[in-house]
C-alpha cells in the first residue's frame, strides 16, 4: 500500500497483515501521488478553476458531480494514475 505523507498515515502502534507492505512516497513529491493528477484534472477540466461557488453544499455538489463523471473515463484516468513505478512496485 503506498502512502503519501499524510501525519494520520504514521502511527507507532500500526500493526500490519504479513500481505500487506507499507511504501512512502517520499515527503515533497506530490508528482508521485496519483491522487494529486486526479485533483489536477477534476480542478482544471470539471470547472473547479476560477470559479467562486456561493456555499460549502454547492462545492460538495460540483465535486460529487466530477468524480461521477472521471468514473466513465477509464482511459484518462489509467493516463492519470497508471506510472511505471506503481505498476513495477514488488514486496
């Protein structure tokens, strides 16, 4: 499983199944999540840029509407997401 460096991703007190192997990304390096391409794409395709909305339920709204949406766009997602290192990554 592979974590950013979120402070809720470390814990003394983890206990982890022998199936499972923890790999951080190295602190500084947004480029490597792929969550932060998919926020990329939401804010700058699915009209996040420059726009002011009026509420927190109207942001909540625009992005439920967004992720509905990327759910169908296999191939722009597998662009976003699919990097060499994930897919050659081994425990």
């Amino acid at each position: 499983m592979i974590l950013d460096g979120a402070g809720w991703h470390k814990s003394n007190l983890l206990q982890t199944p022998e199936n499972i192997e923890l790999l951080p990304l190295p602190a500084y390096s947004p480029e490597l999540n792929p969550v932060e391409h998919i926020w990329d794409y939401v804010r700058e395709q699915k009209g996040f840029n420059n726009y002011t909305f009026e509420s927190i339920n109207e942001v909540e709204d625009k992005l439920c509407t967004a992720l509905n949406q990327i759910i169908g766009e296999k191939e722009i997602l597998k662009s976003l997401c699919n990097f060499n290192w994930i897919n050659s990554a081994t425990c």
